[in-house]
C-alpha cells in the first residue's frame, strides 16, 4: 500500500513540475488555471475581430494575418493548439473577462481604461490612428478640420474615443471598419478615423478615397488577457523569443511591404 502511494506521490510531482513549464502540457498547471477545461483539450481561444486587415481577416474561410501568425506561434511555443474566436470589436474584452476566451489579440491598442478590466502584455508592435477621406471635395483636410464634422469609426475602437473627445464632431459608430469607409463613399460621413495599415487596405479596395498626412494618435497593440492570468508572464516570454530571435519582424514584413 505505502509503494503504490509513494508511486502515485512521485507521479503526481512528476507532472506537477511538466506542467510548471507550458501552459498547455496538460490540465492545470500555474499557466492552465485560467483555461483548465481547454487546456485538457491543449487548446487556446483566442478572441479577435477578422475584418482588420492586415492583422486579422479571412481567406478562405480562415482566419489569417500578422496577429493571427503571431498568436499561432506563442501557442506552438506554449505546446498549444490556437483556435480562433471571431465577434466584434467591442466584445473582445467581455469574451476575455467572462473565460469565454483565453485572450484577445485583434490589433488591440493598450490604453489605461482597457487596463482596468484588463492585463495586457508587453507590446509586439506600434501603429498610428490615420484619417481617411474622399479625394474629391473633402472637407476634411487635416485633423484640425474634424471639429464639427461627421466621422464614422469603429465601435469601441480607439478611434472612437479619441474622435468623441473632437468639439462638435458627429461620431457614427459601425461594427466594422469596411462599413465605415463604405459610408464615406457614400457620402454619409465626412472622414473616418482608424488605425493605419487598416486604413491601407480600406483604401486599396476603394477607389476614390486618400489617407491624409497628418497622422493622428501613436499606439501600441498587445494581446489582452484577464486580469492576474498566469499565462501572461508565458506569453511575453514567449513574445520576447520571438521578437529576440526575428519571427516578429519576419510575420511583419509577410503582411506589410516597407
Ligand atoms: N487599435 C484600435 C483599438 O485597439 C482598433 C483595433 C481594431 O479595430 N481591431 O481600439
């Protein structure tokens, strides 16, 4: 009897300490607490919004691009499988501080309210709010030109918070940044404020409409996480190796020639 109990004993110290390493090695370990069920499974969800191009969107029915690669590749680090959770913007946050999801990475820029539901980890790269016009007979000719006029944003984006704060200006919200740009073709807001490489693809599919120089607010996008969540210092490890050892430049420059 006491041999059986020492050889379960020393079992159990066994896979106590495989599982202290990778946060997918199996169920519960300090890393898995948050994810215990999906864990099992070695799974990760991660939750995202793919109409961001080039940061996350479909192809074929897949979710692809820089954050979908780099998410791909923690994972892979992490011994883990990464399964793509795809909603809007504005319910990334709620999918990470309810559990639905183990994180959210989605172009997401750290800002101080965000931080207050929650942890983000160390930023894997930086962006810029842009602003797009029509080019023909905007009114819109720089920033200073939003005061007073109709804007169209991204729901809950950072774009929408710095644009509501414009003295005057009309804010309309859209669930995608597509349908934001559309109404600006259409006529139906003066300018539309979002992040700079979406901004690019926006553009691209839309004849007609221009970026304007004047860039707008400097951000850096992190993946999300809840609040005290283990995996978060496995994560930035994980970041840190790739970042040290050029993945992350290499992911970058897949999606974005410059
Ligand atoms: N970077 C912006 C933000 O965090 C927009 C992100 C997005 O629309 N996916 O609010």
């Amino acid at each position: 009897m006491k041999k059986i109990l020492s050889a379960v004993l020393a079992v159990a110290m066994l896979c106590t300490c495989v599982l202290m390493f990778t946060a997918c090695g199996g169920n519960n370990s300090s890393a898995a607490s948050d994810a215990s069920s999906k864990t099992e499974a070695k799974e990760l969800h991660m939750a995202t919004n793919a109409a961001f191009e080039p940061y996350e969107y479909k192809e074929g029915g897949e979710v692809v691009g820089i954050d979908a690669d780099i998410a791909n590749a923690i994972c892979e680090k992490l011994g883990c499988k990464l399964v793509i959770d795809d909603m809007d913007f504005d319910a990334i946050i709620t999918a990470v501080t309810s559990g639905k999801d183990d994180f959210g990475m989605a172009g997401m820029t750290i800002t101080d309210e965000r931080k207050q539901s929650v942890d983000f980890t160390d930023p894997y790269t930086n962006a810029v709010q842009v602003i797009i016009v029509n080019e023909k007979d905007s009114p819109v000719a720089s920033a200073d030109d939003l005061k007073g006029k109709s804007i169209g944003v991204q729901m809950g984006t950072t774009g929408d918070i710095y644009v509501t704060d414009i003295e005057g200006a009309k804010v309309e919200r859209f669930n995608k940044g597509a349908d934001a740009v559309l109404a600006l073709t259409q006529g139906k807001v003066d300018a539309v404020v979002i992040d700079n490489q979406p901004a690019k693809a926006f553009v691209a599919q839309n004849p007609g409409t221009k970026i304007l120089d004047d860039p707008f607010e400097n951000e850096e996008y992190a993946i999300c996480l809840k609040k005290g969540s283990e995996l978060t210092e496995q994560f930035n490890k994980a970041l840190k190796e790739l970042k040290d050892d050029g993945t992350i430049d290499t992911i970058i420059k897949k999606y974005i020639s410059e």
